[in-house]
C-alpha cells in the first residue's frame, strides 16, 4: 500500500507537484534540495528559473536561517551548513542583521586614541565579508551601527552580494549624539551628524537594537534616536498599534517562566517577520507568533542578533543525473551539520 501512494503521489499532474513544492518551508532550504533527488520531474521544476520566482512570490518574506550570539558565535536554525569564519571564537561581537548581512565589530581593543574600529560585514552562508574602517576611534566606547542593502526598491531576496549602507551611532558623556552613513559603492562615510541628547546614559549605545522604517533607522539609545537615510523628510507619521495579545505561558514549556530573573524577557527580533526570541530561566527560546511554534535554540541570558535571508540552494539544470548527484551530496552534509 505504502509503495502505491508513493507511485501516484509521483504521477501527480505537474501543476500540483509544483503546488505542493511551492509549500517547501523556506526556513528549512535544504528540503528543496530533497525534493530535487525525489525524481527526474520534481528536479526539473525545482531547476526551472521560474520555479524561484513563483516560490519567493508566494513566500515573500526572508526566514530566520540562524542566529548570533553576543559572544560572537553564529548558530544555525535549519539544517543549512553555515561556513560563518570564526564560529564559536570570541573574536566579534554582533551588531546588526539585515538583507541577508550580519555587521560585527572586534571585541578586543587597545583603547588607544587615533586607532579606527574595524566593522566586518558577513554572509555567513557563504563566508563572503568585506572590512570596513568606520570613523569610531578606539577611545569611543559606546557605539551601535546597522547594516542595510544600498539598492533603491530592491526586494532583498538573495542581495547580500550587492552595495551596502552602514550607519554608526555614537554618543557622549557630555549629552551629545553623533551619527555617519556609508555607501560601500563610494566607500566614503558622510560628515558628521549630531544632536542634542541631555541626560542620555551614554553607556546604553552599546550596541543598540535598531529597526528600518521607510527611509529611516531608528536607534533604541535611551530613548528613540531616527536616523533618516536620505535627504527627503518622513511623509507620514507611524504609529504603533496593537494587533492581539498572545499568552507566552501556554506556548512554552512548564517552568520556562516560573522563575522572574534579569535575564528574563524578549532578547531578539527578527525583523520583517513575525518571529521573536524569549530568554527564559530554562533558556532562549525562538517563537514564531504566525504559527505559534516554539523551539529552543540558544541557552540562557545570551543576546540574539537573528540573521534572516531568502536562501534558494542552487539547483543546475544543465544535466538531471549530474545535478541529482550534487543534490545528494548537499543533502548529506546539511543533514550532518544539523545533527551535531
């Protein structure tokens, strides 16, 4: 019975197999490279070009592949290889995810005036980075920055290769809140930017969380610092509205947030999803609010820089028996890398 409904779920017409691949979670990339070694039919439309567009039409937004931890460590979510340099070394910290980019800055410092930070920008998929000089001395601090694609009405799916923004946040002891851009097409960093920023406890830009909103950054620094990313003003005011309440308690497991300590609360959002990071006494927990799935994914007290992109594996079609054997050997190393 078992090998009948195999044999007819084959010989489905090929408008439903492509319904049905179309429905391949995107959190988990690796699945499409399954379906591929299924059959020579299922590997022809997963090769086709058109099969990408429809699949990042009916998804639309990026999945979280993986995260950063605030030592540095990237930890992957699906059973997608990361070839991240340096996992696991406290040798960078994260700052910002964003368009399939992770920005990290060094953790080890001399402290020594006129030496220039060195922020890293990363796909930790590929292992691909570019090193930026920013125009933080060694002597600053306290710092946050951000990272976004530079393309203007890009749809961010699989950009991560293309021209970036970087925006640095200082701010002072003496009140006073200092911000550049930088353009990685011009690689130049814009003139300084300051504002006013009386009783600001300058400790707290240490790598703020920053969200973008149209045109616009905003830094959460002891209050809300925007950071317009072109010349033009806002064209509307945002307002924050509540869509539903959900109950925390009855989606994570008994105990999870019996115990209240400092490390108890929200510590990540992956932004343009629906997705958040609990740390609760037991650990760090991923929260999908859509679907109301919850998993364990880091331990407790640690900061999440989630890092989010639309990842399609490559699937050539230039031969059926060729790329099914390449489909294979992914498979086996994605399925090796997400049981360890």
């Amino acid at each position: 019975m078992g090998e009948l409904a195999e044999d007819l779920f084959l010989r489905l017409a090929p408008e439903l197999v492509d319904a049905v691949l179309l429905r391949l979670p995107p959190g988990e990339p690796a699945c499409l490279v399954r379906a591929s070694v299924v059959c020579k039919p299922w590997f022809r439309i997963l090769a086709d070009p058109g099969f990408r567009r429809r699949y990042l039409e009916f998804h639309r937004t990026p999945s979280v592949l993986g995260l950063f931890e605030d030592d540095g460590a990237y930890v992957s979510t699906s059973a997608l290889p990361s070839v991240h340099p340096g996992r696991g070394r406290l040798a960078d910290r994260p700052l910002d995810c964003r368009h399939g980019r992770a920005l990290l800055a060094p953790y080890s410092r001399s402290f020594r005036e006129g030496n220039a930070v060195i922020l890293t920008v990363l796909d930790p998929l590929t292992g691909r980075l570019r090193r930026v000089l920013s125009p933080v001395d060694e002597h600053v601090l306290w710092f946050s920055a951000a990272v976004l694609c530079a393309a203007q009405g890009c749809d961010h799916y699989g950009c991560q290769g293309g021209h970036f923004r970087l925006a640095v946040v200082t701010t002072s002891d003496a009140g006073v809140t200092s911000g550049w851009l930088y353009s990685s097409e011009t690689r130049v960093w814009s003139e300084l930017t300051t504002v006013g920023h009386p009783k600001v406890a300058y400790y707290a830009n240490q790598g703020a969380p920053s969200v973008l909103v149209r045109d616009a950054l905003y830094f959460n620094i002891d209050g809300i610092i925007e950071l317009h990313l072109g010349e033009a003003g806002p064209k509307g005011a945002m307002v924050w509205t509540k869509l539903r309440v959900i109950d925390l308690k009855k989606l994570l497991p008994a105990g999870a947030l019996m115990t209240q300590t400092v490390d108890y609360g929200i510590n990540g959002v992956a932004e343009g999803t629906q997705v958040i990071f609990v740390s609760t006494f037991i650990g760090s927990y991923m929260v999908d609010l859509k679907s109301r799935q919850v998993r364990m994914v880091s331990g407790r007290g640690r900061n999440i820089t989630p890092y989010t992109s639309f990842y399609i594996p490559a699937i050539k079609a230039a031969s059926p028996s060729q790329g099914q054997r390449a489909g294979a050997s992914s498979v086996r190393r994605a399925g090796a890398r997400g049981r360890r």
